[in-house]
C-alpha cells in the first residue's frame, strides 16, 4: 500500500457497520454488496442512485439545525431522517458509504467559481471526492460529486483532460500551472479542486461560514431540490419549480399547508414548520 492509500485510510473516520450499509443502500435503491464488486461500474449507480433519491438541501441552515461534519451524524441524517444536504454532508456521508463497500476515497477541497464575479469562494468551499475502485484496468481515479446540485450524473475521469459527455453536459477537466484542477461543465468553470487530501474536520470553518455569514449564499437562498440531469424538481422558497425533457413548470405554493406537503411528496421530508430564510429573520 502506497503512502497515500495510507493517508486515505485516515481521512474518513467511523467506518459505518453491515446494517448502517444496508439501509444506506436501501434509502437509495441501490442493490446490495453482495450483488456487486466495488468497481466502477457499481460506482456508477451508487452516483446516480444518490442524485436520484437524496436532495441537495439548506433546510437546516433556515430551520436553526446545527449540521455536524461526522460521518455518522451525516448518515443519521440523510438515511435515518431520510433528509439531504449540501455538499459537506452530501459527499461526506458518500465517502463513508463508498469506503464501506470497498472503495478507496480521498476527500478534496474545492472553491466554487462566480461566473456573475468572477472570482472563487473561500477555501474549502466544495468538498468532493476522488475514488478508486478496487479493479484492474478502469479503476480510476474517479472524480464523484453528489453535492453540486446540478451537476455530472456518472463520475468523472479524474486523469482525463479530454471532453467527458454525460448526461448533465460536457465536462471537462483542465489542471492548472499550481497542480490544482478547474471542472468546467459545457464550457463554464464550475469549482477549482486542490488534489491533497483532506480531513472531514478541515471544513470546519467554511461550513460555519455557509451557515452563518450574512454573505453567504447558502444564507441568503432557500433551496431543496432533487434529480438528476434535467430531470430535476426544486423548492426555491415557495417556488415550486419542475424541469424535464417536456419543458419547465412554476408553481407558487400559497401557505405553509402547501409547502410542507411539496417537501414530504416530492421529496420525501417531513418537517413540522416551515423553514424561514435565515436572512429575512436577520433583517426581522
């Protein structure tokens, strides 16, 4: 095993146990271990289940939940709440799955890219992942993001600096003079990724920020939205918004009554109040 095997073995703590496994994959559709090896093929449908059945979420941000960056408050939340997140929890509670199943995973740092300022968010902005699989040939490295929101359906190849076609658009993966690497989807930088490895506790910080800073965009947004590709459904507020090969629907949800029924049948979230932007509570 190589020096940065060595270091990935103590990046994800926690490890979760055969039944915590099972209902993860149960909460996604995926099929059992014991049906697959963890290669890539099976990474595949891990990535695309998740996109397909946990939210990419900032409910807890407007509902004074505190979000704790452990791999087993993760899980409880997404497979035993049946809840999402966003891409701290999202990935990270992924890492602990795929490790689980046999995958090696290195988590990276990322800063996301405003094309509108044209700049980069602070450090450690984006938390994603670099998988291998435990296979000869097409191992990988993959690069896995279940925590983007709209984003790639399969992994990407991490190593692979040609145009990657997905269902979510082209992507394409540049390094830069520093080492790091800019994901680009049809054309537009998304994030720039660092490619040391990283500790679920590094995130720390930024994730306080997120939850906090008036500058925030996750404070100043109210968002919930599930799917993959352009086969996506979105909460925005009271903004019912649905996206498909048939064209793009609005709807605006009149009532608490009317939002929290969205929540539980399109999303499968139960709440027993409405989250309230942070920021309007702010300002109040």
């Amino acid at each position: 095993m190589t020096s940065g095997a060595n270091l990935w073995d103590n990046r994800i703590m926690d490890s979760l146990d055969a039944a915590q496994v099972a209902a993860y994959l149960d909460r996604i559709g995926a099929g059992a271990p014991a049906e697959h090896q963890p290669d890539a093929a099976y990474l595949r449908i891990l990535h695309q289940a998740h996109l397909n059945a946990v939210p990419f979420e900032n409910l807890s941000i407007h509902l004074g939940e505190g979000i704790v960056l452990k791999p087993q408050a993760l899980v409880e939340k997404i497979v035993t709440r049946r809840r999402g997140g966003f891409c701290y929890e999202l990935n990270g509670a992924f890492a602990a799955l795929l490790q689980a199943l046999g995958y090696r995973v290195t988590l990276l740092a990322g800063r996301v890219y405003s094309t509108k300022d044209d700049a980069f968010g602070p450090p450690f902005d984006h938390l994603a992942l670099r998988v291998e699989a435990q296979e000869s040939g097409d191992g990988g490295p993959w690069l896995a993001d279940v925590g983007f929101g709209k984003h790639c359906v399969f992994p990407l190849r991490l190593e692979d600096r040609g145009d990657q076609h997905d269902p979510g658009g082209v992507f394409r993966i540049e390094q830069t003079d520093e080492g790091d690497l800019d994901i680009y989807r049809d054309g537009e930088r998304q994030y720039r990724l660092e490619q040391r490895p990283r500790a679920l506790a590094d995130f720390g910080a930024t994730c306080w920020y997120q939850q906090t800073a008036p500058t925030s965009h996750f404070t100043r947004s109210l968002v919930c939205s599930l799917g993959a590709a352009d086969d996506r459904v979105t909460l925005s507020g009271r903004t019912l918004i649905v996206t498909s090969a048939a064209g793009r629907s609005e709807e605006h949800l009149e009532d608490e009554a009317a939002v929290l029924a969205a929540y539980r049948e399109r999303f499968g979230i139960v709440l027993d109040r409405e989250p309230i932007l942070r920021s309007s509570k702010q300002v109040a």
